[in-house]
C-alpha cells in the first residue's frame, strides 16, 4: 500500500478530486501555504494500493496544469535595492509535487 501526497494549487484541487473520485480514489484535503509565491494550495492524501499507483499519478497529471502568471514585485523594504525589479514578471505555476510513501499498516475504525 502506498500513501501519495499531491501538493497543488488551489485552483486545480476541486477538479483533481471530482477526477480522483471518478477513479475510485478516496481523498483527504488540507488547505496548506508556501511556495515561492506564499499563496494558499492544497496537500492531497491518497492512500492505494501499490498498482493503482500509476493510474492515480496520470489523473493528477491530467488535472493540474502550468500556467504562467504575472507577479507584482515586493520592495526591498530596507534590502539591497540592486536587485530590485520595479515591473511585473511572468512566472510558471501549477503543476503537481507529488510524494508516495511506503505504508506498513493500514486501520479504519
């Protein structure tokens, strides 16, 4: 049995879930934060069994696609401004990271 935990963004979560529970998979969602942006994604926990693994990863890379969005930039407040860029970039988000971890045992009470 394995356990997969997908790190996503909030905006493909719902659609990855409807999509994994199509598949028969059972989900836990947590609402977690971090990355480069420091914006909100989700943390998907999916347990299954160890050859389910393969189907279970194609829908989440179905589900979650990159994208390029535009960030504002944050002012060097009391930092080096040499390295300040005063105009919006384009960066990638999106996408999955996604661990799978060994389970020894498994309980459902």
């Amino acid at each position: 049995m394995k356990l997969i935990m997908a790190v996503v963004q909030d905006k493909d979560s719902n659609r990855l879930v409807n999509a994994l529970g199509e598949g028969d998979f059972q989900t836990t969602k947590l609402a977690t934060t971090g990355g480069f942006l420091k914006e909100g994604n989700t943390t998907l926990m999916v347990g299954c069994k160890d050859d389910e693994v393969d189907l279970a990863l194609k829908i989440i890379e179905d589900n979650c696609s990159h994208r390029e969005q535009m960030v504002a930039p944050i002012s060097p407040m009391g930092g080096n401004a040499d390295s300040y860029i005063p105009k919006p970039v384009k960066v990638e988000v999106g996408g999955a990271t996604v661990f799978i971890l060994p389970i020894e045992s498994f309980y459902q009470f």
